[in-house]
C-alpha cells in the first residue's frame, strides 16, 4: 500500500491512465537488480528510485575515478575513491526515502551470480566486458529472469529486452565473445549517451513491470547521438548451444576421492577441464587445462580422444553445463566434479 506521502510523490506519473493507483503498487511491489553503477548504471538508478521501485540492488566492486565523472553524474569529486554501490545506494536515499537499497561491493562472478540474482524479478546489464554480459545473460536463462541489457561506446548504444517469457536471450544475437574487447576506456565515450541509453532502459524496466506498451523484447535497438538516427532489429531466436540449462537428465559426476583415486591408479586415462574464467584458474585450480564453458563448444579439436574427460568449476554448476555440451561429441566418457573445488 502508498502511504499518502508517496501518493503526491508519484501523482504525475499516477494520473497516466496506463499507470494509476493499481500500476504505481506494483511498481512498488517490484524488486530489480542494476548490475553495474556507471555510466548506465547511474541514469537507470536515479530514475527508477525517482519512479517508485520497491526494492532495487546495486552491483559493482568499484571505486569512484576523476575519469567517470563526466557521465556517471550521480557522483562528485567528493565521492572520488569511494565504493560506486554504496556511495549510489546512500545518495539514492536522499532521493527517495520510500525505496529499498542494497549494495553489494563484490565483483559479479560465476560463484556469487546465482546467489544475488535469485530474489529478483527483473535484471539490469549495465556491465562493461563481455565476460559479465554473458555470465549475466547465462544466469538469467538458468533462473528464468528477463533480462533488460544496454551497452554504449563512442556515438552509439543498444538496448534490448532478453529472455522474456520465453524470448531470445544475449547469445541468439552474440553466440560467443568476441575476439577483442573495446571498452570506454579504449575506445571513448560521449559523456551524454549513458544519459540516453540508460532512459531508455528505464523506461523498458517500467514497461515490463506494470505490462503496458510495447517492449523490445526479441528486438534491438541501436541509437547514433552524432548521426541522429535511431533503427530496431528483431533478433532471431534460436538455441544457442553454449549454454543449456540443468534439467531432469541424470548427469555424470564423481566425488574428489574418486577423482584422486582414478589419477593415483592412470593418470594418463584422465583430462582435466577447468570451465571457469581465466582469471579464476589462475587463482586457485586443480590442475588440468582451462577452457571456459562458453569457449568449449569452439575448442574442441584441442581435447584429446578417448580419455575419462573430468570437467570442474567452483560449485559443480557450470561444468554440469559442460558435461551436457559434450556428451554427443566426444567419445570417451566425461563427468562432473561433484559439488565443485570447495565441496
């Protein structure tokens, strides 16, 4: 229920006959999560707080930079060196009393995606680097979550809306990365466009919550700020191959004794296949080659034949999604790490 402050709070955007009392609850009744409080991050927040969102998360391990704030216009010079989620979540306050705020000043990671997306109806990609747009979009299609994405650089960004009821996800229009990633940092960014793309985005969020319009859902919208042209594509849905989700099939897993009896009696018998993100192998790892799940389907001339293939991750999940991709076109037998290297 709107409590009466929050009623003239929101009376402008109540007398829209698409909205109403009805509309501005559930609005308020809404849990999204922002992952990223940059460039895109930083429009989207401030005007879904400003619109009435319940409860909103912020995600993102990084610090306030003298070099964001000619776009990332909800910091100052006095908030340089403090964490981005937390300095937003507390400014975001003062602008809306009435709304929810969680902060959480970690990095998005394969270990901790599942976890801080599950209570959440709607996700926000306002991240800068592949390896999280695709972690994103991936975890969205495993908890069923739409997925509103944006991404901007030099003149021109993108929005669309994925996994909707159903609809095309992140890799129908991107299968795979790219080879190279070209980010603001390298490659330049109007200071106005994360102002453009972010509304845009908001305005996608406050469709889908309270079901009015017409979203881009299966679409793709691009948008030049030097050219002044705006084009919609529609995205193709199929599935994608380097993802698939954990259903009823039993899969293949052993337990780390078995896996330490198995190198102890042949160690020539077994291939070792670390599915996480580079980064995280060389962090801590059991040994074997690092092949990351969404590279697998693409590196499979470099995996030896007729070998007992054991895929592990951090939790058992990922490589689970491994084992599935393989079986079918490998012929040896591959199995999971149960419960991943710290079961």
């Amino acid at each position: 229920m709107l409590i009466k402050e929050e009623l003239n709070r929101y009376n402008r955007q109540m007398i829209l006959p698409e909205i109403g009392l009805a509309k501005q609850e559930e609005l308020k009744a809404a849990r999204v999560l922002v992952i990223g409080a940059g460039g895109l991050g930083c429009p989207i927040l401030q005007y879904l707080a400003a619109a009435g969102i319940g409860t909103i998360g912020i995600v993102d391990d990084d610090v306030v930079e003298l070099s964001n704030l000619h776009r990332q216009i909800l910091y100052n010079h006095t908030d340089i060196g403090l964490s981005k989620s937390k300095t937003a979540a507390a400014k975001l306050e003062l602008l809306n009393p009435y709304v929810s705020f969680r902060a959480y000043h970690e990095r998005f990671t394969p270990g901790n995606a599942i976890s801080i997306c599950h209570d959440y109806d709607l996700v926000i990609d306002c991240s800068d680097n592949f390896t999280t747009r695709y972690l994103v979009n991936d975890t969205c299609v495993n908890l069923e979550k739409t997925l509103i994405f944006g991404s901007i650089l030099q003149f021109e960004g993108q929005v669309a809306v994925f996994n909707h009821n159903g609809g095309p996800s992140y890799r129908d229009l991107y299968p795979a990365p790219p080879t190279e990633n070209i980010n603001c940092v390298e490659g330049g960014v109007i200071g106005i466009l994360p102002g453009i793309i972010g509304l845009y985005m908001a305005n996608e969020v406050i469709k889908l919550i309270c079901d009015i319009g017409e979203t881009l859902s299966g679409k793709l919208m691009t948008i030049s700020a030097l050219n002044n042209t705006v084009s919609v594509f529609k995205i193709a849905h199929e599935k994608q191959t380097a993802i698939i989700k954990i259903g009823a099939k039993t899969i293949n897993e052993i337990d780390k004794a078995t896996l330490e009896q198995w190198i102890s009696a042949n160690e020539n018998e077994i291939f070792l296949i670390d599915v996480r993100e580079d980064y995280e192998h060389e962090e801590n790892n059991i040994g074997g080659v690092n092949i990351s799940l969404y590279e697998l389907s693409s590196s499979l001339a470099s995996i030896p034949q007729n070998k007992k293939l054991v895929c592990y991750c951090q939790t058992g999940q990922r490589s689970k999604m491994a084992v599935q991709l393989l079986e079918g076109v490998y012929d040896g037998e591959v199995y999971s790490l149960k419960g991943g290297l710290f079961h």
